[in-house]
C-alpha cells in the first residue's frame, strides 16, 4: 500500500492529508497559532471547587474556566502538590521529583475539597482542547511524548505497549528503560520503540528530561496563568503520532516547515531522510495531488460510495447519526437479505474512514440497513471490528441491537472537523443575483491594473476558479497572453479548487496574501437590487 502525506501550509493554519493508495482516509487542520492544544503545559489557579461534581474550575486564561475532576488529580498528586509548592517557594533551584516520591498516595473515592484549595497554583496539562461550549478539561497527571517513549513524573512505574507482542523484547525494553530512567520518573514504552537500540531511547530519554527541566524552570519565572509549554512545531507534532515506516513521501510546500520535519525525520528515522520534500509547483498542493476534490466529495451531509449507496451523517451536541441507504442499487439474482448485507458492508468501510477522516468522538449511532438473519448481523459486526483496528483513536463498539443499531464510542480529544463544502456565492454574498459572468474577466483586469500600476506590485499570483482559468487561456492569442503582455511576466493566474466560482485571492512572490477587494464589490449587487426597489416604488406612486 502506498502511503504519503501532503502537508498544506498557509498563513493561518496548516492541513496534513494522508493517503492510501491516493485515497484519503486522514484529514488534520492545525491553526498555526493555536492556544489550549492537548499536550500544552499551563500554570493555573483554581478559580472555584465544586463538591457536588467532585472536580474545579480552574483558570488557565481561556474565555471559559477549564475543568479539573477529581480522578484526573492522579494517584501521585501529593508529591506533585508539594513539588510545585517548592518549586514556587524558590524559584533558583528545581528540586528533584524523586526526593517527594514516599508521599502518600490520594485515594480514589477522596473529594476534591480535601486536595485543592481556591487559589492554589497549579502546573495543569491540556487532556481535552475546548469544544463547542465547554472550556479544555485538565490534568495533572504531567507526561511528555515522545516517538518511542512517554515521560511521567513523580512515577517509577515502566509499562510496555501491548502492542508490542514478542514477550523477550518486552523483556529487554523493561530492563533497557530501566537502566537509562531517571529516579522519580516512570515511562511508557510506545509501540515504535519495539526493536530500537539503547542509544535511540536514551537520547530521547534526555530530550524529554530537558523538556521538563526547561518546563519547570519557566514555571518559576511565571504567574498564573500562563503557558508553560507547547510543541515547537504544530505540524512535527502531529506527524509525530502518525509517521509510519511504509511512508512513500512527504511533500510539504513551505521550506522552514519542511526543514522542520526533515529534521524530525532525521532524528527519529536517518536513513528515510530523503522522503521529505519541497513541493514548488504554482498549482496549490492540495489541487495537484487531487486532495481538495476527496475533501469536498467526502465532507458533506451525504456522502456516496460505490454502487449507487450512500450515507447520511448528522452531528449534534451529544452524539453523532450515520444512516445507512441502498439508493437506487440494484443487483439482479440476488435476494434483499444478501443485497442488504454487501451494502452494509461497504457502508461500514466508508463509515470507518469517516471517523478517521473527521475525526469524529463521543456517542456514534449507525442505523445499518436491517438485516433478518443473525449470522448476517454477527458478519457486520466482526467486520466493523476488524476495519478498525487500525484507528489509533481508543473505540469501543457495540453488536446491532435488535433495532439494528450499532452503537461505537470513539475518544474525542479535539472537536470534529467539520468541513463546510458548499459556497457562498462571490458577487451577491447570499443577495439572491449577480453580476454578468462575462464581466468578471473585465473585472480581473482591473484588479491587475490596480496591482502592477498604482500598488507598484510586479510580480504576483493570482488563484481563480477552474472555469474562469480555462475560459481566460482558450485559444492561442488568449486573455491570459494579453494581460501578460500589457501587465508583465511577473503575474500568474493559476487554478484553485477549492475557489467559488466568481471568487480570486492574489499571493505576492514571498506567500504573503494581498487583500484587494473592495467595498463597491461586496455592494454592487446591493446597489442593484436597491435600485430596483427604487423603480418600483416611483412605479407604485
């Protein structure tokens, strides 16, 4: 199977697609400034307690206060409690993790009232980012990832992934892991540490020491609340969790992110350096490796698959609805049990790319096509096992119900991504009528003129709609061959996808986006239909 990733860059967040076999089937959008991301260290205080929830409300600087339960307190929140109290109290010296390790540890059935006190400074990580309403959920149960392993203070507890099945190399990373750990510190064997050798661990061992180290040492510096740590980079981070050794390439089109994760790749992987690479063609990435059509066929209401089926997705605040539709397809010879079946089937292979794709969490109700025998209902279970086990999201999922519902809880650390795939359209803004389409091109040149001869701007790339771009370059002595000889070499118009039919946006030669409309275009067709009610009215009187 052959695998890559696109990395889609732009100013204010970065995509990551990845594919099988050109199809995608992972879809992750990053906003290149994004605060409260799971994994980042604040410090916070506890604004207030609430005994009736067993948790707090605490304040790491967001709009609405994060929230801290009880249980994700961790066993070992005595040591950490007074370890930040110390830290705080002398802010020239980090004592060491383990020296607390002999505090007693809290009980699971303990309130939170005991533990905590309003005002009290904590060192808090994001488990869950906000979504919809609701303000991140915390934990300070601290850990720091890592490709091959998992850093946790005040721990001295060494689990292996069970993914890994070989009992002797279980055997070996316990006592490898063992030997290099520090005192005060457990760790989590991740499943691609499985057959590295000790100098690999070791030196991400350190890494992640320092992260702590530094980490800390901030948290001295600071007051609450503040951001203490976060990944230096949003797109090495993710690829972090979904590098694979079967990646083809990695095509990425901004060099300073791409020499990021080539250096990544380096670290992790030296001889697989080389698949990391620059992407400088003028056709936006996304478009060239036909990435912006999958993502509009994929992320509507209704999504279609093969043989004329397809299924209807519905999200609302508590859980998300998957119904299941033969359509008009029909397959002679063939009785209704066994045509239910096959479409069911297929339905749960796109149903499982779906939630990777969306990356959809919390209650999945499916309303399969019903089915009478129950060796066809056990069938469709175990398939929908089996086709998930390669989702990396922890799931559980539940045989049909008598209803023919099944049921599947998929984790959800972030909100889903929801792609809106329809357009809003460009000259009337929802106004109900247009401008002439003959006349956007008319429109086009002027937007040049104003470019090269009164913004001075000489050379430049101009992104419109695929229609308009073949209608411009028809022809030998085309529209496009006469504004580059009136206006210069400098300016390219290039096809987008993923523009509205009559939309443009303009890049200078350094990636920078030039914002060039103007408030006569948003009004023109206001303007028209103002006019005409102005008619009227001189009619009616």
């Amino acid at each position: 199977m052959k695998s890559e990733l696109i990395v889609d860059v732009q100013q204010k967040e970065i995509s990551i697609a990845l594919t099988e076999d050109s199809r995608l089937v992972s879809l992750q959008k990053e906003s290149r400034n994004i605060a409260y991301a799971v994994g980042d260290l604040y410090l916070a205080k506890v604004r207030k307690l609430m005994p009736g929830l067993n948790a707090a409300f605490v304040d790491v600087g967001y709009d609405k206060d994060a929230f801290l339960h009880y249980l994700d307190l961790g066993s070992h929140f005595n040591a950490y409690s007074e370890f930040i109290k110390e830290a705080l109290a002398d802010p020239k010296k980090i004592p060491s993790p383990a020296k607390f390790k002999q505090t007693e540890d809290i009980s699971k059935q303990g309130a939170i009232a005991n533990v905590l006190t309003q005002g009290q400074p904590l060192l808090v990580q994001i488990a869950k980012e906000p979504i919809s309403s609701k303000g991140p959920r915390l934990t300070t149960e601290i850990s720091f990832t890592g490709r091959f392993i998992v850093l946790i203070p005040f721990s001295d507890k060494i689990s292996i992934s069970s993914k890994i099945k070989s009992t002797e190399e279980k055997i070996r990373l316990r006592q490898l892991i063992g030997s290099i750990k520090p005192k005060g510190f457990g760790v989590i064997v991740r499943t691609s540490a499985e057959n590295k050798r000790v100098a690999e661990l070791n030196h991400e061992m350190r890494t992640l020491m320092k992260c702590w180290e530094e980490s800390i040492a901030k948290m001295q510096r600071s007051q609450p609340p503040a951001l203490i740590f976060e990944e230096e980079s949003r797109a090495v981070s993710v690829i972090r969790d979904i590098f694979s050794s079967n990646f083809e390439s990695i095509y990425v089109n901004d060099k300073e992110t791409m020499e990021q994760i080539q250096n990544y790749v380096a670290l992790i992987a030296p001889e697989r350096k080389e698949i990391v690479k620059f992407y400088s063609k003028d056709t936006p990435i996304f478009d060239h490796f036909n990435i912006t059509r999958q993502i509009k066929s994929s992320f509507g209401k209704t999504v279609s698959f093969k043989s004329g089926a397809y299924i209807i997705i519905e999200h609302t605040e508590a859980l998300h609805v998957i119904d299941v539709n033969s359509g008009n397809r029909a397959k002679a010879g063939n009785d209704q049990e066994t045509n239910a079946l096959d479409v069911n089937l297929k339905a749960a292979d796109e149903i499982a790319r779906q939630l990777r794709l969306r990356d959809m969490g919390g209650i999945i109700v499916i309303d399969f096509i019903d089915m009478n025998k129950s060796e066809h209902r056990q069938a469709l279970y175990d398939h929908m096992r089996e086709i998930m086990a390669n989702d990396r999201a922890r799931h559980n999922i539940l045989p049909l119900s008598k209803f023919g519902l099944m049921q599947i809880t998929r984790q959800r650390v972030r909100p889903a991504l929801d792609i809106t795939t329809s357009e809003t359209c460009p000259s009337c803004f929802g106004k109900g009528e247009i401008q002439p389409s003959l006349l956007f091109t008319d429109k086009l040149e002027e937007k040049l003129d104003y470019l090269v001869n009164h913004l001075k701007i000489g050379k430049f790339t101009m992104y419109i709609h695929p229609f308009v771009d073949a209608y411009i370059k028809k022809g030998i002595l085309s529209i496009y061959v006469k504004w580059r000889r009136k206006f210069g070499r400098g300016v390219k118009i290039v096809a987008d996808e993923s523009m509205a039919f009559l939309a443009y946006r303009v890049i200078d030669h350094t990636g920078k986006a030039i914002d060039i409309q103007e408030e006569s275009d948003m009004q023109s067709s206001q303007s028209k239909s103002g006019a005409k009610i102005k008619n009227r009215d001189k009619e009616e009187n």
